[in-house]
C-alpha cells in the first residue's frame, strides 16, 4: 500500500536530480498511528549531507491502536519527523563516529521542508496528507552537526529553523480529528 503512494506523490517531490529520494514509515509514539515520510537527500561536494522532507501520509486504517486525536502536528512532531529521518538515513549511509576528547568528526546537516504545509484528507489514497502550499514558497531550514556515539545519533543544533521566501502563513497547532485546511508554518 505504501510503495504505490509514494511512487505517485514522489515522483515531483526531490527539489532537483542531485537528490535520492526515500521513505521510511515509523509510529508515532504518543497517538500509536502508523505513518510514511517522504523525504529527499544528496551528500553536497563539500561533505555536507542535505535532506528535504516532502511530505507525511497517514493511513485512515490503522493495524494498530491510534488516537488521531493525540497526532498532534507541531513542532514536536517536525523534530520527530527529522529524527525518524536520520535513523533511517543512518541505515542507508552511516554517519560518522563522534572524535575523542569532545570533539565531532560529523557531517554538517541542512534540513529542510516547504515553509507552509497543509494536512488534508485524501480519499483516494485512504489517509491523511501534509503537504507543501504551493501558493506559499518557501523553506524552512534547519542546519546542524550529526555524528554517532555508542550506536546513537548525536545531533547539535548550528542554526535555525529558518524561514526562507516570501509570504507568510499561519501557525496552527491542529490534530487529525481536527483538521485545519489552511496552511501552516512549518517552522512553528
């Protein structure tokens, strides 16, 4: 079921050819709900790792116990979404070991997502989507060093979330049972 979504939605999600693009699905971990990421990465000519996230689907049918209610979208959950992300990047081209001494031999990371994002039901897929609004350009950037210790991502903030482009949107906190149609700041 994931794989024809993504395939039909992804084929225009990677801002251009340098990029692979991937999925990972993963619970969340306080509603219970299943979901799959859509996201992008390319290993810049300088070392540096870039990421882009395109977009969330949520199935309507759940093979587990999930509270829509509790799927609450904000910035807890976009620092969820980069983590899952990572984990699964990690898996796919490993990150670096963290140096000795406190120091980092680590990949300098920028992450980014559409600046404004809408979540709308999606009948024909059977889920719920957050999506860019295209009417609103824009990124928000994340940058940040990445580097593994013991088995576990260490990520340090370098700066940000950032807002780039033009325009602006709202901020909205919203769950899926209650779901706003207008767009929203991903950068909340």
């Amino acid at each position: 079921m994931f794989a024809s979504i993504n395939e039909s939605y992804g084929q225009t999600c990677c801002p251009n050819g340098l990029y692979t693009q991937e999925t990972v699905t993963s619970i969340h971990p306080i509603s219970g709900c299943l979901f799959t990421i859509t996201y992008c990465y390319y290993d810049a000519p300088g070392g540096d790792r870039k990421l882009f996230i395109c977009g969330v689907f949520i199935p309507y049918t759940q093979p587990f116990g999930c509270d829509f209610e509790l799927f609450e979208i904000n910035a807890g959950f976009w620092a969820l979404v980069e983590n899952f992300v990572l984990e699964d990047l990690h898996g796919k081209a490993p990150f670096d070991p963290c140096g000795e001494g406190g120091g980092q031999t680590n990949l300098i990371v920028e992450s980014s997502k559409a600046k404004c994002l809408k979540a709308i039901p999606d009948p024909s897929e059977a889920g719920y989507r957050i999506l860019p609004c295209n009417e609103e350009p824009g990124l928000c950037v994340s940058i940040y060093s990445v580097c593994v210790e013991n088995g576990i991502l260490v990520k340090n903030y370098i700066s940000g979330p950032t807002l780039t482009g033009n325009g602006s949107c709202g901020v909205y906190d919203m769950d899926l049972d209650h779901i706003d149609p207008r767009c929203f700041n991903s950068c909340q």
